[in-house]
C-alpha cells in the first residue's frame, strides 16, 4: 500500500461527486481498498450518493483487466497472469478449509515468486471492512496482491465471504 496516495484518492472523488452528486457510483472491486475507503467517506461525510462495488472483469487467461496492462511487453503480460494464478490457489486452499492467513499468504506469495518476471510487492489477508491484517479467516475478508512486471505494477485480490458457515472466495 502507498502511504498518501488514498488521501488523495478520496480527495479527488470526493469533489468529483459533490460537483455531479449522482445517485450511484459505481467502482470496480479490482480496487478493493479503493472502493472500501470511498464507501467509508460517503458515509462518514453522509452523501446522498450510494456507492456501489462492481465485479472484476478479467481476459479469458485470468487477467484483471486495467489500463495498466497496455504498458507490460507480451512476455510480462503472460507473466502477469501469476497474480491469478496465486488467487485461485488461495481460493481452492479456502475450499479445502483453510483458514489460517499465514499460511494463505505464504502459499500465494510463493506461487508469484516462482514467476522470475515478477516483484512482489505485497500479499495479504486483510478484514474486508476495516482493511486491517487477519490472522484466521472469521468474516468477510480480502486477499490482496500486487507485483511489478517490469515498470507497470499490477494488482488483484480475491474477495472471501462467509455464508452460512462456510466460506466461499470469489475472484
């Protein structure tokens, strides 16, 4: 995470949306914590615009689509796909019933350090209220991800529910 740059995240929507004052704005999960903390602001600031989260849009190969990857070369764009790759081992992980986040976060941690094209930037398992570190899986969470492929950082995340007592990951 970037110290700063969601302050002026916020900053930037926030005008945005005092000057068009929808009644709907709609933001892409692939920015979790992005769109976590704009929701927290319209709330706190009592908005009148309700802030929905989208489902993220992949390419056929797993790929979170973003501007972004227009910057990668072939080789990185195909290198990219690891952060899906990792996500999903995590889901099926989740599956099997685990629930312990270090163990999580270590699994997909290795899995994007086996793509010699890949700089991981961080992994983690966070609550997916308060964007705070987990240790088990309990609640709502999100496993969050991101890596440079040469100068272009991309990220990813998996978002995990709990529902009736069992939990299902979603990518």
């Amino acid at each position: 995470m970037r110290p700063g740059h969601f302050r002026g995240v916020t900053t930037v929507v926030l005008q945005l949306l005092e000057i068009v004052q929808p009644q709907k704005a709609y933001f892409g999960r692939k920015d979790a914590q992005q769109a976590r903390l704009i929701q927290q602001m319209a709330r706190d600031l009592h908005l009148d615009s309700e802030i929905l989260v989208c489902p993220i849009v992949r390419e056929p190969d797993g790929l979170a689509m973003s501007s972004r990857n227009a910057y990668l070369s072939p080789e990185e764009r195909r290198a990219g796909t690891v952060l899906h790759r990792a996500l999903d081992g995590a889901r099926r992980a989740i599956e099997r019933s685990e629930r312990d986040a270090l163990r999580l976060t270590v699994a997909m941690r290795e899995i994007i350090r086996g793509e010699p094209l890949a700089q991981p930037d961080y992994v983690e398992l966070v609550d997916a209220e308060t964007l705070e570190p987990v240790t088990r899986l309990r609640r709502a969470c999100l496993a969050l991800l991101a890596a440079r492929f040469g100068a272009t950082r991309l990220i990813d995340n998996l978002l995990i529910e709990e529902r009736d007592g069992a939990f299902l990951a979603t990518l």
